[in-house]
C-alpha cells in the first residue's frame, strides 16, 4: 500500500507542478498581451514628442475614419501646433496617413485634435507596426 500511496503523491506533485507551470504561461501571455495590445498603441510607448520640446500627446483613439489626440502644450506660451502621422507595415511601406491641421494651442492647455485619414483608414493604421510623427509647431 505505501508504494501505491508514495507513486500517487508523485504524481500529485507532478500535476501540481504542471498546474502551477501553466497558470505561470497564461500570466505571461496576459502581460504580453496588455503590454502589446498591436499596432493601435504602438505610438504610446513615448509620453512626449520629440521632435517637438514643450509638447505631449494623450488618448489617442483610432476609429474607422479619423483620429482623436489630445495634444497638450506644457510652455508658458501660446503655440500653434500641426503635423502629420505616417502609420507603416513591418515593410516600412505607408498603410495609412493622417493629417492634423494647425491650430493654436494656450499656454498650459490641451487641445483636442480630431484628424481624418487623408490616406488609408483607422483598420488599415491597426495593422500598421509603426507610426511616424512628422509634427511642426511655431
């Protein structure tokens, strides 16, 4: 009877283990999947443009036919902002293209941009791998 018993325990141990190890895989994959969600977000990753000192973005959306963007001028003055937004495949090729047009944003203010794809549409920018960020500000 102990033999029976003390091959069950290792079995038991096994299963736990194998258990343990697959609760460990999905929460892996959960993180993976909330950290890189897909394209949509892949211009999230930095708070503040680079090209453009004094300025960050917030809650970017893309829908079917426009982009929503919260840019935001943290200088003591008032600035006008536009840009475009280049949304490219692994490829480097241009699947989608959005156009913010200028707009003057107050000192220590957020202005809220709704661009409309000039080229492509926000399902073709989901795909995209990477975006540019060609932004002007004077």
């Amino acid at each position: 009877m102990r033999e029976n018993s003390g091959i069950n325990g290792k079995q038991g141990e096994k299963r736990n283990v194998f258990q343990f190890f697959c609760v460990v895989c999905v929460a892996v994959a959960i993180v993976l999947v909330l950290t890189f969600p897909g394209a949509a977000r892949a211009a999230l990753r930095h708070s503040r443009i680079e090209a453009v000192p004094g300025f960050r973005f917030e809650n970017l959306v893309y829908s079917w036919n426009k982009v929503m963007l919260d840019v935001v001028n943290t200088t003591s003055s008032n600035n006008s902002f536009e840009g475009t937004m280049i949304f490219l495949d692994r490829r480097g090729k241009t699947v989608a293209r959005a156009n913010l047009l200028p707009r003057n944003i107050a000192a220590r203010r957020s202005q809220r941009y709704n661009a409309y794809f000039v080229e492509g549409s926000g399902e073709t920018a989901r795909r995209a791998l990477r975006v540019l960020w060609d932004f002007n500000s004077r």
